[in-house]
C-alpha cells in the first residue's frame, strides 16, 4: 500500500478555476454516458468560493436508486474504482489520477444515506460563518497526515449534516 502524502492546502491559487475548467469539461461526457436525468454536480472545497482546498475536482452524480446499476456500469466502464472508498448497492466512487487536477466522482443513489454531498457543500456556500469554521479545520491540519485529516473533516461533516437534519 503506498503512503499517501500529508495533507495540504493548495496555495497556488488556481485550484478553484482549474478544478471549474475540468468539470466543465468532464460534465457533458459524463451526461452523454450515464442515464437520462442523472444530476451531475460539482461538489466539494472546489466548488464552493472561498474554501481551502487540497486542488482536486469531486463530481457527485446522483441518480434515482432504479437507474443505479446502469451508470455504475457505466462509470466503470470508463473510470477506475476508488478502491479506498465505500461501495455498496446505492453508493460507489471513482478515480482518475492522471487527470489535472486530480478527478473524483461519488455516484449516489438519490435519498441514499450517503446522498449527501451536494448538502454540505450548498451548507458551506451558505454559510460564511460555517466555511470559516471549515477552513480553520483545515488550516489547523496543515501538514497532518492524511488520515488524521480525513478523520477530523469527516467528523465536522458528520456535525453539519446531523445539524441539517434536525433543523429540517
């Protein structure tokens, strides 16, 4: 198993329109492989202004549960599973590491548990006071190992989302 680099925050300051670039390049030939209607959305610290981010792309694709198999079909098709993620029969991810920057898509079954990412990010985006207390998260895990961070942003996601749902 290779050892995955500290965690870092891109200070380039091209990560937001580079990783915009890429999606709007990836978006329609995602749209001509997958089932009509599938909700294709860029997500994560790249598509909300302001956020620190590592530099890469994340695309949720979200689809309704019955139309689930055929785009995983076909998302594998083209796409290497991300083997360091979950996967099960309403939720699967994919990687493209060659890909600048580097490219993730989480494929959903729409009202899944885990469709979720198209939430926190639109809570980020809402939220100035939130996407602060994020990139304070982040700027405090600076040089972490990667598992360390992903451990901590997993718990402050876990945090929005229970707090999206109880104001709900």
């Amino acid at each position: 198993m290779a050892i995955e680099p500290p965690f870092t925050i891109d200070e380039s300051g091209h990560a937001h329109n580079d990783a915009q670039s890429l999606y709007d390049t990836i978006r329609p030939q995602l749209a001509a492989m997958l089932p009509e209607g599938a909700d294709i959305r860029h997500v994560g610290a790249t598509a909300v202004p302001g956020c620190l981010t590592k530099g890469d792309l994340d695309i949720v694709v979200r689809v309704e549960p019955r139309l689930f198999q055929a785009a995983d079909a076909a998302l594998s098709a083209r796409y290497a599973r991300n083997t360091g993620s979950t996967r099960s029969e309403t939720f699967s991810a994919f990687a493209d590491e060659q890909q600048r920057p580097h490219l993730g898509i989480q494929l959903v079954a729409i009202g899944s548990e885990l469709d979720v990412f198209h939430s926190f990010a639109e809570a980020l985006a809402s939220s100035p006071q939130l996407l602060e207390q994020y990139n304070a998260m982040k700027r405090a895990h600076q040089g972490a190992e990667m598992a360390v961070y992903r451990a901590v942003k997993s718990q402050f996601v876990e945090n929005v989302l229970a707090e999206l749902r109880n104001s709900a």
